[in-house]
C-alpha cells in the first residue's frame, strides 16, 4: 500500500465520560488539521462513567495512524480501535429528512422513500418527515434523489459502528 494512499477510517475510542474529554479529542483533530467526516458520542456503560466515540476521519495510512497513536496517549482514553482496519464492522447512520412539496414531486418523494424503506414520522398537506437508517452510502442517495423533489431541511446522527463477531472494544 502506498504511503499516499488516502482511506476511510471508522475509529472507535472509549474515554472515561468527563468533563473536557470531548473537547480534547476535537482539538487533537483541528491542532494538527485532520478532518472530522463524523462524530458521535455516548456513554456506554449503565453508571455512566464510560462513553464512546466513533470518529469517521480520513487520511493517508501513516495519519491515520498517527491519529490513532495521539488519541490513545490522550487521558483518559481506555482503547483505540481502527474499525474500518482490525475486521468487519457494521456502521449505521440516522437522518431526518424534511421534503416539502405537492403533486407528483410528493408522490416521487414517497415512492422513492418506500423503496428506500424510510419512514414518514411526520406529514402534512405540504410535508413529510422521512426517518431513515443505513449505511452513509444509502442516506447520501436518498437524499440525492430527494433534492430535486423538495429536500428542506436534514439532521443526520453521524456514524454509529461496531466491530462484527466476539471482538469488543471494551
């Protein structure tokens, strides 16, 4: 493989759930200019005292794992796992999707989201509200087909991932 070779990675970081930890893995990203595609954060463990991150970045092989080597000597950061590189993972995605329109464009708009299998959470006589999960690939061409057809408004969840089989970050 190339150094020059830019790919996708899926990182997955468990951090002890404090005040700041958050804050600290942003700026190691913006202080050395590496770009965050996704990011999403939650506790993980029932007492709260655990979260995880998953970051969706990309780079050359060299800085991913650079990133992944900076993010592990940060504290207090448990474990740092290249996703996209260690196996099969599964990654998901949730958006909201808010298309406004009447006629044959909201009739396109639902048939395209029934094929998609999106679903409409919310509608009116000038509106839908479609919810819909998958991989970044399926959103991103629903909402391709949805621009011409009346897309308003998107909130998208950023990238949830974990590893397949009896691997486990924690």
């Amino acid at each position: 493989m190339s150094d020059t070779k830019m790919r996708s990675a899926t990182i997955s970081v468990l951090v002890e759930n404090e005040s700041g930890v958050l804050a600290r893995v942003i700026g190691l990203f913006s202080g050395r200019g590496y770009n965050i595609d996704s990011l999403t954060v939650a506790p993980v463990e029932r007492d709260g005292s655990k979260s995880r991150i998953t970051i969706v970045t990309s780079g050359t092989e060299m800085v991913i794992e650079q990133i992944k080597a900076q993010l592990g000597r940060l504290v207090p950061v448990y474990k740092v796992a290249d996703l996209s590189k260690e196996g099969p993972h599964l990654a998901r995605e949730l958006a909201l999707i808010k298309v406004v329109g009447t006629g044959n464009a909201r009739q396109e708009a639902l048939r395209l989201a029934d094929a998609f299998r999106a679903r409409v959470i919310d509608a009116s006589t000038e509106s839908f509200i479609f919810e819909l999960t998958g991989a970044t690939d399926k959103l991103d061409a629903f909402l391709d087909l949805m621009r011409p057809l009346g897309l308003a408004e998107v909130s998208r969840t950023g990238v949830a991932a974990i590893a397949r089989g009896k691997v486990a970050i924690e």
